[in-house]
C-alpha cells in the first residue's frame, strides 16, 4: 500500500489540475489556490507537479516563509550553469506594505565562490490579495550550490525589517555518489506471531494456539543501497546498462525497535529509483517455549492456560524476504523535482507578452552584486487470526 501511494504521487499528471482537489472551505486550501492562480497568470507555462523553466532559468515558487508552494517544484540538483529566480507569492500584510527578496549564492566549497545579491522590490498594490511580493535572479551557477533566501519588508520609516531567512541546497547534477536511502515495503517468511491465544476448536478437547502473523509478515523498511558502480545526481535510467542496475543492500524493519530486524539483500532496478530485490531477513521473533516449532492453529498445545510473558521467548533465526523500495532521494525528483528538466531538456518558451524587462545582470565573482526593480504586480484574483485446522489434524510436536 505504501509503494502504491508513493507511485500515485509520482504518476504524471496526478496534479495538472490543482484547483479541482482544493477544498473550498479550508483557508490554507483557497490561498493555494490564489497561489496558484497567480502563479499561472504571470507564467501562462506553468504547470503543477513540474519544474518550470523560461529562457534557460529554472523558476522557485515560495511562500512568505519561503516553502515552497504546494504542487510547485524545486530541481533535485544545480545542473551545470544554472540560473534561478526565485518567486514569492503571498497575501501582503497590508495594501501598501512592500517587499524586498535578496539572494546570495555560494559554490560550495571554496574558492570556487561566486556571490550574487540584489533585490527587487515591488508594491504590494491597492488591495491586498494574493499576488506576486518579490522576485529575484541569481546565476548562472555551477557545482553543489547554496542559496540564502532573505524576505524582507518595508517599514513605516523606510526601513527594511526581516521577514524570514532561508537557505536553499542543491548538490552537483554531475557529482557522483555510492550509497542510497530506500523506503519500501517486504514480505518476509520469519514467523511474528502477535496476540496469541489458546483455542478449543471442541469444548473439553485438544487445544492448540492461534495468533496473528503465525507464518509471514509484511514489514515497512529503511534501507541502504550500495551501488558497485558510481552514478550522477543527474543520472537517466535508459543510460544504465544491464550490470549497472544491480545494487546491495542492508537496512531495518521500521518498527518500535530498529535492532530486532537486520535485512542483507541483492536489488535490480527496474525503473529509476525502484528496485524489486530479495535476501535475508535476520530476526527476533517469539517462540514458544519448549516448543520453538510450534505451528500454530495444527499442533497440540498441551497446557491448561497459556500466558504469553510465561510461555513465550524470543529468538534470533534468519529467514527469505522479498520487497520493493524507492529512493529516497529520486522520491523527490518524481514528486516534480525532476532533475532531467533542469539539467537535460531545453527550456520552454513563455508564450505570455514580455513583461518589462529588470535589468538584473548577476555579478560573476566573488563580492560581486546587481540590482533592479520589478515592473507591476498581478492581483488575484485488528488483522484476523489464523483460521486452526479442525481437532483431527492437531499432531503432538515437541
């Protein structure tokens, strides 16, 4: 259930068409949806659920406290030469409170530094619906990145006063990496029997014990992928070769403790960022004592009463898994952060009129800094137990 979830994020087009899914009546809903109106006005390209990019800059759509706008996306890593502007649309604090947006951007690490910062500053009109508060370019850029947003406001005296500050990372599209975090979902055949109780199938006759998961269990794990061969931030799976899919892996079930469950398998991966993989699952499980082979709902269970703190252990055996799992980080790229968009596919033309031009020509070196003034403003508008075999199938196992 939870890798279909995750599948039905990532679908394409399972957002194009935010306004239908908001609900009218909740108010964090109508302002995303102001939002996103606004944003689809000033940027007739746009669409949600991908990274949107005009004239070879990669757009950033932000909230007053700098988040990113629900189904609005950010890329996953800074391609080769990048630019960004980053957006704020917001309801102003007032009809004539104005806002202001700086960016400083660092190649990380130095010396390789390059530092722009400017600010474009815009009214925040007549009225104070939802609309488009500041916005600023920075670029272009190369290497692992990081950008501090700074939102600010003016005040009554002129003065500029802090809204909120925030730094935004993006690692090198061309750098290189060797491990993975998963997620997924397995099915193992290691026994966890839970809520065990004794059965009489026949009043007076052999009883026997009954219990959820007396054979198999399903499992949420966190895993740790290696890959033997080296793959980009920006990596395409068609660009993989059969070999190249393979991948190792050890991790945990996700549960009340980590240290009871250890997971070694082998993966392929059959799309980017899912594997389909199997190995062994070394494990405590509860037994019963003095009969650790106890199958549950077929054998005799001799005693009168049964108490699960008296008459269970736990025990460490190894057993067979198989799973599915997606990369944490390629998790992000298919919710839109998509990295092939930024880096690989050429830009989209924005077929709105040109709006007037800001003179913001990014300075190229350390200490350097640009700034500009924007044209206009665009108002907005319990699971069951195992069923026992009938009384002539019990069999005395000890």
């Amino acid at each position: 259930m939870l890798l279909g979830m995750l599948l039905l994020l990532a679908a394409p087009g399972a957002l194009a068409a935010p306004a239908a899914w908001l609900p009218a009546d909740d108010p964090a809903a109508a302002l995303l949806k102001e939002q996103l109106q606004v944003i689809q006005k000033e940027f007739p390209g746009f669409v949600p659920g991908q990274l949107f990019r005009d004239q070879g800059v990669s757009y950033l759509f932000l909230d007053s406290k700098l988040e990113p706008i629900a189904t609005t996306t950010l890329p996953s890593c800074n391609a080769a030469n990048s630019s960004y502007k980053v957006v704020v649309v917001d309801r102003p604090a007032s009809d004539t409170t104005k806002y202001s947006v700086s960016l400083e951007s660092a190649i990380i690490p130095p010396p390789d530094l390059a530092i722009n910062q400017g600010i474009f500053a815009i009214d925040g009109g007549a009225s104070p619906p939802t609309t488009v508060l500041a916005q600023q370019q920075v670029g272009p850029l190369t290497g692992q990145l990081e950008i501090t947003v700074t939102l600010n406001k003016e005040t009554a005296t002129k003065t500029l006063e802090l809204v909120t500050r925030k730094v935004l990372k993006f690692p090198d599209c061309d750098a290189n990496y060797q491990v993975g975090i998963f997620v997924g979902t397995n099915a193992s055949f290691l026994s966890r029997p839970e809520n065990i109780e004794r059965y009489e199938p026949v009043a007076g006759g052999p009883a026997t014990l009954v219990a959820d998961n007396p054979t198999t269990h399903l499992a949420v794990s966190l895993m740790a992928v290696f890959y033997p061969s080296p793959r980009r931030f920006g990596y395409q799976y068609r660009d993989l070769d059969f070999w190249q899919r393979w991948n190792m892996s050890f991790g945990t079930r996700i549960g009340p403790n980590l240290l009871d469950d250890f997971l070694l398998g082998l993966n392929y991966e059959v799309s980017k960022g899912l594997n389909l993989g199997a190995g062994v699952h070394y494990g405590q499980h509860r037994v019963v004592a003095g009969q650790p082979d106890f199958d549950f709902g077929r054998d005799v269970y001799e005693k009168a009463t049964f108490s699960t703190a008296a008459d269970t252990r736990m025990r460490w055996d190894p057993a067979f898994y198989i799973g599915a799992s997606l990369d944490l980080r390629v998790l992000g790229i298919l919710r839109g952060r998509n990295t092939e968009q930024n880096a690989l596919l050429p830009s989209r033309p924005n077929p709105s009129p040109p709006a007037t031009p800001a003179p913001a020509a990014p300075a190229t070196g350390a200490g350097g800094s640009n700034t500009g003034s924007n044209g206009g403003t665009l108002p907005l508008a319990p699971a069951a137990k195992a069923a026992p075999a009938p009384a002539a199938q019990f069999s005395k196992r000890k």
